[in-house]
C-alpha cells in the first residue's frame, strides 16, 4: 500500500478473530478458563443472523476472539458451520476509513463480498473480502 492510501485508511490493525461455534456457553468456558476478559453482553445481530460473544485479552484495545452462534441454520455461520464445521471463520482488521480501503481494494481487482460497508456487531461498520482473493481467509473490515 503505498504511503498516500495508508495516510486515507489509517493504521491496519487486527481487531478480533471469529470463531464459529454451536453454543455460546458450551464455547466460552475455554476462553473463560484462559483468563480473558468476556464482554459485558452478548449481541443478536439479525442483520447477520448471528449472536456474538466478545473476549478480551487485556483491558484496552487489544484484539479480541468474538464467539458466533447462528441463530438459525439459514444464516452466514449456520451455513458454514453446516459446511465446513465449527471453527475459526474469519479474521478482522481495523481501518480508519473503510470506504477508502474498500475503494482501494476495489481498485487494486480484490473480490469484495461487500462493496460497501453494512452494520455488524456493535453498530460498527463492517465489510467482507471474498476467500477467493485472500489465499482462502475470510476478511472482515471495520472501521474504528
């Protein structure tokens, strides 16, 4: 990325790795028993069809493991998991400007699932990069 785009988008940061999972509470005890810091609530996301569970490794802004239960078997994760089992489903960066990264990437011939940001967990904006363009790894963005 050259030095006038990364001035745009901001520092790229990891923000947080999701994991797949069937049972929220089934799926927290390791994260629990690690030590990590588990949100204050959990979130019903419906535009996604998702509940998510956020766990920290410290207080601050560290990255954190978001934990996602579908909340019917016709959704995102429900269909993953149906696919491919549960497990780690995507990682997350952090941008500045998410509409100049996704214009860049854009740009640049990346395959976006979303072209333009939607709302995900935490009001946050949010955008997929499609695995096809990635080495296989589904890319969340958000925007700080």
């Amino acid at each position: 990325m050259n030095e006038e785009i990364a001035n745009k988008v901001g520092p790229v940061m990891v923000d947080h790795i999701g994991i797949a999972c069937e049972n929220l509470e089934q799926a927290s005890k390791f994260w629990q028993l690690l030590g990590l810091e588990q949100g204050v609530k959990d979130e019903l996301v419906d535009e996604q069809g998702v509940t998510t569970r956020f766990f920290t490794t410290a207080s601050g802004r560290p990255a954190k493991i978001e934990l996602l239960e579908p909340t019917s078997e016709d959704t995102p994760i429900g269909r993953f998991i149906a696919k491919k089992g549960i497990g780690v489903q995507q990682i997350c960066f952090s941008v500045g400007n998410l509409q100049a990264i996704l214009d860049y990437l854009h740009d640049n011939e990346v395959m976006l699932i979303n072209r333009n940001p939607v709302i995900g967990a935490g009001g946050k904006m949010i955008a997929f990069v499609h695995p096809k363009s990635t080495g296989g790894v589904l890319v969340e963005l958000t925007q700080r």
